[in-house]
C-alpha cells in the first residue's frame, strides 16, 4: 500500500511541476504538444493509482 501512495505522491508532483511550466511555454510548439501528452499519461497514471489505494489492491 506504501508504494502505491509514494507513487501517487510522486505522480502529483510531476503534475505539479508541468502545470508551473506549461504556461511558459510558447503555443504550437512541440515542448507545449509534448506537455499535453504528459498531462494525459500523468492524469491516467494518477486515476489509476488512485483506484488501487481505493480498492485497497495488495499484489505483494
């Protein structure tokens, strides 16, 4: 259970980060493409997890 909430902990924080720098980021640009696509892996990843630690999922 420990592992799935560090890695949630984790997953918040890269959203974090990208959310800070997706503004400075100049509009039809590849970086600004690549961040979106990120938000999406980012977003599904922490919809996941968050469903693990919901359904209380020990695999270990």
């Amino acid at each position: 259970m420990t592992v799935w909430r560090a890695m949630f902990a984790l997953d918040l924080v890269l959203l974090t980060l990208l959310a800070l720098a997706y503004p400075f980021q100049p509009p039809g640009s590849a970086a600004r493409t690549i961040s979106l696509m990120a938000f999406v892996v980012i977003g599904v990843s922490l919809l996941g997890l968050g469903l693990l630690i919901r359904a209380d999922w020990d695999p270990f």
